[in-house]
C-alpha cells in the first residue's frame, strides 16, 4: 500500500509539473527557494494540493454526468454540429483535398484545411476554409513533425471557431468521414462535459501509460477542446528523450500519443465508441480488410487488451449505416472506393442507428492485463520506470 501511494503521489509530481507550465508560474509553483528531501524537491503538500484541484474539476462535472445518466437515451443534445479539421499539404494532397471537398467535407458543419505557411496554399478550394498554422520545423511530409502542425491547429481552433461547433474531429487526409452517422451517435451526449472518442489502442500503456486515440479521426467534445486548448498555449518545447508523459512539443513526436498525453494531464482519457456487442464505429484499415482481419497476436497494437466482446471478420464492425470513419485510402487509385462509401454515406443519411452504450472509459479486458492500474487507469508499472528515470526510489 504505502509503495502503491508514492507512485500515485509520483503520477501527481507529473501533472503538478504540467499545471505549473500551463500557468506559466513554474519556479513559483514548485516552490524551488524551499525544497523537501522528499519528491525530488517537491513537497507532498504541494502534490496533494494539486491533486485535490484537478480531482475538484472533476466532480464539478459530476452533476452533469449524472443528468446524461439519468435521461441516457430518452434526451438528445441539441445543436450537435461537427467541426472537420484536415491537417494536409499543397500539392501533395491535392487529390485528397479535391476528394474531400467533392464527398464527405460538405457534410460538416465547419470544414477547415489546415496547411504549413512554408506550403503553397491549396488553390480552388470550393467547399470549407484555409486555415494556415505558422510551424518553426520543416511542415516537410518526410520529417513528420506533424504533431507541430497538429497542436498549432488546435490552438487555433480553439481561439478562432469554438463557437461553431459542439464537436471537434482531427480528421486524417486519406480517411473517409461518415458525418452525419457522427452525429446520429454524438446527440446522446453532452458536449459540456469532456469526451475524446475514436478508436481506442493500448499497446503503449503498461510501459509508457499512453492509451490513445488512434490518428484516422479523433472527436472532441468542446469543454475537452476547451481544456486542452489550456495547456497547449503554454506548452514548453523540448528535445527528444524526455519524459513521455508530460505534455510538449518536441522533433517528431506521434501526433495522436501526443494528444492524448495533453489530454490525461487534463483529466481526460478515452472515452468508449464500442456498441453493446463490442462492435467498433472507427477503423484504422480500408473496411474491406476489417471483415477479414482475424484475432490471431493479442501481441498485436490493433489487439492489445482489447475487451474479447470485440469481434472479428463479419463480427467486427457496426452496420455500415453507423459506421463514422474509415482510414487508409492514400492512393488516386482507391478513388472509386472512396466515392463508393460516399454513394453508401448519402443512402444511409435518415437512417435511425441504436443508441450506444452508457458512457464509460474505453473498454479493456481485465484479464489479459498484465499489470496493476490505478483508479484513474494510470499504469503502476509505467510509474516505476518513470521514478527510475528521475531518480525518485519508491521504498516499500
């Protein structure tokens, strides 16, 4: 119990830090003039402080959840307008971009084109608006500093159109949008409490304590955008090798981790997409490969811990009328599919889908974890290679 507690109070040194920074009071904050000989000279007076305010924060959300609860499924949220955030690069996507605007980009309510100043804006863009983010790194798609453009984006959204939308999606170049079966499942719930939706991965979280969102298309609800939007204005710069679990910018980094470390160190995980039978909505492959892909290595990223109520092959996926996205056609010859699941999109624009699960956290199999987690589903085993990174020792 008591090594269980200081790597708790370990996991709040991080947020603390995180806090710090997005008040740009940092020195002040730690309070480095009189240190402890505990905590790498933080006081636990301090972690514990902290962690009451954030654990304050979230109760504040307590009555709204608990109303979404009491009406689940009989009370829908209205406006429930989407917001479609592209992240791309001119000319190189000049036939996405063409694709989008000719299919799903209209059916937003905002669609916005985000682009690197170093790039020529895109030319005869029709449908939806340039958004043109200012980046210190090469916007270059073989350097992948995407996750530069991305938070960039981000910030600007948040400062520019948060009144235009009640959901906020990143929406991948190559991947085809289902808008309006996205709001056929986001009118159950309310978009004043934080949400993250997408599809849910874990491969990353007994080592690193990363569970994400995968890049394809990832939701916001706009309190969850308002809270990020936060830490990303202060967010520090720092170079690679650094403690993952802290939010910054760095060379390289994934942008859909990336967001996802922001995120928790607002209180913000991902939230369930699954439906009552464990069938996914978001899909990280072209769907034709989703109704042959087997459940053959739990090793897997696609697998890993994931709940065994997920199904494979003809089990695998909602109906196509509620499926909301789907990644994985780069190629002008995937063309005809991608205006194929267009055809598909507007055939299935009155159809009533089922409401979804209650609200919950993602979905995990307990029984294939292979380590300890918190009640905020931090990893234990993660919070020990982080105190043997910092030199913090947990006694027992």
């Amino acid at each position: 119990m008591r090594f269980t507690r200081k790597l708790a109070l370990l996991l709040g040194w991080v947020s603390l830090m995180v806090y710090c920074w997005s008040m740009t009071k940092l020195s002040s904050c730690l309070n480095f003039s009189q240190p402890s000989t505990e905590h790498g000279g933080v006081s636990a007076r301090h972690i514990i402080s902290h962690q009451r305010q954030i654990h304050h924060v979230q109760r504040s959300y307590e009555i709204l959840k608990q109303d979404e609860l009491k009406h689940w499924g009989l009370h829908t949220y209205y406006p429930n307008r989407i917001l479609c955030a592209v992240p791309t690069t001119w000319n190189y996507s000049a036939h996405r971009i063409r694709r989008i605007q000719d299919t799903w980009g209209p059916l937003c309510d905002t669609l916005i084109f985000a682009v690197a100043s170093e790039h020529k804006k895109p030319i005869n863009v029709t449908v939806g608006e340039i958004l043109v983010v200012n980046m210190t790194r090469s916007a270059s798609p073989k350097d992948r500093n995407i996750w530069e453009k991305s938070h960039l984006m981000w910030r600007a959204v948040a400062d520019k159109y948060i009144n235009k939308a009640e959901w906020f999606l990143k929406v991948d170049d190559d991947t085809f949008l289902f808008p309006d079966h996205l709001r056929g499942f986001t009118e159950f719930y309310n978009p004043n409490i934080p949400r993250y939706f997408g599809h849910t991965i874990m491969h990353r979280w007994k080592n690193e304590n990363i569970v994400f969102n995968t890049g394809l298309a990832y939701v916001l609800s706009r309190e969850a955008l308002l809270q990020l939007a936060v830490l990303l204005r202060n967010m520090p710069s720092w170079k690679p090798g650094l403690p993952v679990e802290l939010c910054h910018d760095r060379k390289g980094a994934g942008e859909d981790s990336s967001i996802s470390i922001c995120l928790k160190n607002v209180g913000i995980i991902p939230d369930n997409t699954l439906d009552q039978q464990g069938r996914q909505r978001f899909f990280p492959f072209q769907l034709q490969a989703h109704y042959s892909h087997k459940r053959d290595d739990e090793e897997s990223w696609f697998w890993k811990y994931k709940p065994k109520i997920v199904g494979t092959e003809e089990n695998c996926c909602v109906p196509k009328e509620e499926v909301i996205a789907v990644h994985g056609y780069k190629r002008i010859g995937d063309d005809e599919e991608f205006y194929k699941l267009h055809a598909q999109a507007l055939a299935s624009r009155n159809h009533v889908a089922p409401i979804p699960p209650k609200p919950s956290s993602f979905w995990y199999d307990k029984e294939l974890l292979d380590f300890e987690v918190d009640e905020w589903h931090n990893s234990l085993a993660a919070a020990e290679t982080a105190a043997k990174f910092t030199g913090y020792t947990a006694r027992r």
